[in-house]
C-alpha cells in the first residue's frame, strides 16, 4: 500500500489532487472507508513537495468529504431505518450506529464538526445525521468546518513531517517516510479525540 501511495505522490499535481478528492469521498462511505488510507493519502499529497500543493490538498479534501458525506447524509435521510435493518446496517453494527447517534443528540452540530478526527465515525455520523433529519444547512456548514480543520492539521503534520525526513541522510523515497512520520505525529492527537468522543457517547447512553 505504501508503495502504491509512494507513485500516486508522483502524478501530476492536477491528477493527484482529483485523485485525492475522489480518494477521500470514499473514505467518507460506511465500511468502504475503513479500507481506504485518507490520512495515508493526504500525507502523500504533501509528501510530493510541490508549490501551492498544501492549500490544493486542503480543498480537495474538503470537496471529496463533502462529497461523500452528503451522499451518506441523504441516504440516511431517505432510507435510515432500512438501512439499519439492512445487511449493511448488520455489517456496521447496531452498538456504532447507537453511539454515532447518541454522539449527535448531545453534541449535535460539534459533532459533526469533530467526526472526521475519528474513524469508522466518520461515515457513520452523517448517515444518522441524516436520520436524525438534522438541517443539511447545519450539517454541510459543520462538516467542511471539520474537514478544513482536519485537512489543515495533515497538511501542517506531512510539512513538518517531510522537513524531518530531509534531515536523514540516505534517506529512501520522501513521500514514503512522510506518510510514516505524520501518521506517528498524528496518533497522539487521534487517540486524544476517540477517547473524548467516547466518553460523551458513553455519557449520553447512560
């Protein structure tokens, strides 16, 4: 996967930037996005090292998590109930999507703001947004807030990430070892977020 990621950071900045979006709209789909790297894939859009590639990567990710996330949003606005019901809901499990909508009935709004620093959340969270039939205004207004903040916190990881790998002598492909030093910047603030998220689920539940 690293060395897949490795090439895509070698395309043209206008190829890897619409590879980027489309990369992160299905990072925002239930189940499929737990298999697609978009934190990966940001960090090797920075990785490339190009002029103006961090505002380009920052409004691609907007634009593909929008994307996604809207789609998610009218899905569970139009068919939340048979979904749950559904072999999919099934798949995603009834304990997640309980907490995703626990999450959104305390949080609302700031919730759907935070969900892109959580996985498996968030795909989830706007499905139930969705069924929770809060204001798409509302809800498209806290997602891009959330998705600039996310895609800006990566893209100032993979720059100081990419500054600490030209430090290494013989160091192998830039891109690579960005990936891998802004994923190990990024655990911390990650883990932090979850543990946050999972407190008021619990809290709300109770």
């Amino acid at each position: 996967m690293m060395d897949l990621l490795a090439q895509v950071g070698e395309l043209p900045t206008a190829l890897l930037m619409s590879t980027l979006g489309v990369v992160m709209l299905a990072d925002a789909v239930p189940l499929l996005g737990v298999l697609v790297p978009g934190d990966a894939a940001v960090l090797a859009a920075v990785g490339a090292g190009r002029p103006a590639t961090g505002l380009a990567t920052v409004a691609a990710v907007v634009a593909g998590c929008l994307a996604g996330w809207s789609l998610s949003f009218l899905a569970g606005r139009r068919w939340g109930d048979q979904l749950r019901r559904s072999r999919v809901g099934g798949w995603i499990g009834e304990s997640r999507w309980a907490a995703a909508e626990a999450i959104l009935r305390r949080g609302g709004g700031r919730m759907v703001l935070v969900a892109p620093f959580l996985p498996v959340f968030n795909a989830l969270l706007p499905l139930a947004a969705g069924g929770l039939r809060m204001s798409y205004r509302r809800f498209a207004a806290c997602a891009a807030l959330g998705a600039t903040a996310w895609a800006g916190l990566y893209v100032l990881l993979g720059t100081a990430a990419r500054a600490v790998t030209g430090l290494l002598p013989g160091a192998p492909n830039p891109t690579v070892l960005t990936m891998a030093v802004g994923l190990l910047l990024a655990g911390p603030v990650l883990l932090a977020t979850r543990h946050r998220l999972r407190a008021l689920a619990a809290a709300s539940s109770a």
